[in-house]
C-alpha cells in the first residue's frame, strides 16, 4: 500500500519520534455490553506542537504517552529485532469458500477482535454471507495487522480506506495500556533507520517488552495474566 506522510521512527534505545500531523487520540478496547464483541471506544485527542511528537516506548513514562526521558535512568534496551520480511511471508493461509485469511502471529497485539461469534478462522472457513461479513470486521479491527484477508473472486486484500491516525490504546478489560497502534500506511522505521514494509495497521510496543519490537507481540497482557494467542485452529495457544 502506498505511504502517507506521517511516519514513526523508533529512536535507538529512546521513543518514537512521530513525523507528521496525523492525529493522536486516546482509544480504550472494551466489551459491547449487548453485542459482547470487543469495540474502540475513542476518547480525546492530543495536543501536540511542533513538527514531531515524542511518544514514550520504554514503558517508564509518568506523562504517558508522551517521553519524559525516564528510557535514560532506566538504561532501556530497545533494539528493534523484528524482522524485515514482507507480512506474507511467514502467513498461514486459511481458505474458506469465499475469502482467504492471512494469518502471521508474530503481529498479535492481543487485542481480541477475532475471537467473538465463534473466531474468525472458522468464520471464514463457514463461507456464509453473515460470518463473511464477520470475518472482514474482525480481520478490519485487527490492530497489529496480524490478520489479513483477501476475496478469492478478485485476489484482492480487503482494507478500509483510512486516512493516517495514531491511537494510544488503553486495554480496560485488561485494565493495562496496550499498544501504539498506526493505522493508515504510516511507515515505521526502525532503530538502524530502516523502514519496515508499510501495512495498513500496526501496533507498536509501548511497555517496553515485546520480544518483536518495535511491534506490539501482546506481552503487555503478560503481566494481567490474561494473555492466550488465539489461533487458527480455532483454539486457545497458552503463550510463552
Ligand atoms: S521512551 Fe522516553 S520515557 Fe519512555
């Protein structure tokens, strides 16, 4: 997909340096109480000045989600490890009679989307009009971009035209912050200076554990004790 002028650069063993005027906006992950799906509720958005904006990735902040320089005292080590490879590469396919999953779980971000109304994976392998419908929501809510989805018809990937924007997500089922997520081609790059491939959503490592940053790999629900990767065979995976 094409690359919007925003970008975020990964400072070595400091914050993203945000480029760019997309919008800032504080957004919670929580439970519809009448659907039980998971939902963003958008809360307010940021003030920020000048032509770039410092968001805190080690996790130490105390004016969250901005740096306030605390990466320094708490020697943050923030080597970026992921790994420069397109997102097709290390994706499983799962076919369904009408769309085709792309499923690469080194870019979960744990955020839930695609385990209400019986997961998307068997969604997608149903092939009725209404889990089709399902299955391109919950692969659309996806914020780490782990899932992608494509119509068999036309081979086309299915996306949500958006424009760039930048969502400090805040888990309150969890009750912890969850990650950066870049929604929008915005490029991201790494802390050697390198840009990763543009996808269309991405979710960036806040608390400072990830094992792939500068990507989000869910570690902060590590801690809530919360965290299982769902996966494509329709069951839970207790994660490491
Ligand atoms: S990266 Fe600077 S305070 Fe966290």
């Amino acid at each position: 997909m094409s690359k919007s002028k925003t970008r975020i650069k990964a400072s070595f063993n400091g914050p993203y340096i945000v480029e760019g005027r997309a919008p800032i906006q504080e957004t919670s992950i929580e439970k519809d109480p009448i659907t039980q799906n998971w939902t963003y509720k958008q809360n307010h958005l940021l003030k920020t000045e000048g032509k770039t904006t410092k968001l805190c990735r080690c996790g130490h902040s105390s004016t969250m989600p901005f740096c306030d320089e605390s990466h320094i005292c708490q020697h943050f080590d923030g080597t970026c490890t992921a790994p420069h490879k397109p997102f097709a590469q290390d994706a499983q396919a799962v076919e369904g009679p009408n769309f085709t999953l792309l499923d690469n779980e080194m870019y979960c971000a744990f955020g839930r989307f695609c385990d209400a109304f019986g997961r998307v994976w068997n969604l997608v392998r149903q092939g009725k009009k209404e889990t089709d419908q399902l299955a391109i929501k919950e692969t659309l809510s996806c914020p780490g971009g782990r899932l992608m989805i494509i119509d068999n018809q036309t081979g086309e990937i299915i996306e949500e035209p958006a424009q760039p924007q930048i969502k400090i997500l805040q888990d309150a089922a969890l009750n912890c912050m969850g990650p950066i997520y870049a929604k929008g081609g915005i490029e991201i790059i790494d802390d050697q200076e390198k840009p990763y491939e543009i996808r269309a959503r991405q979710a960036l490592c806040r608390c400072g554990k990830s094992h792939n940053k500068p990507f989000c790999d869910g570690s902060h629900a590590l801690d809530t004790g919360e965290k299982e990767t769902p996966n494509n065979s329709g069951l839970p995976k207790s994660s490491t």
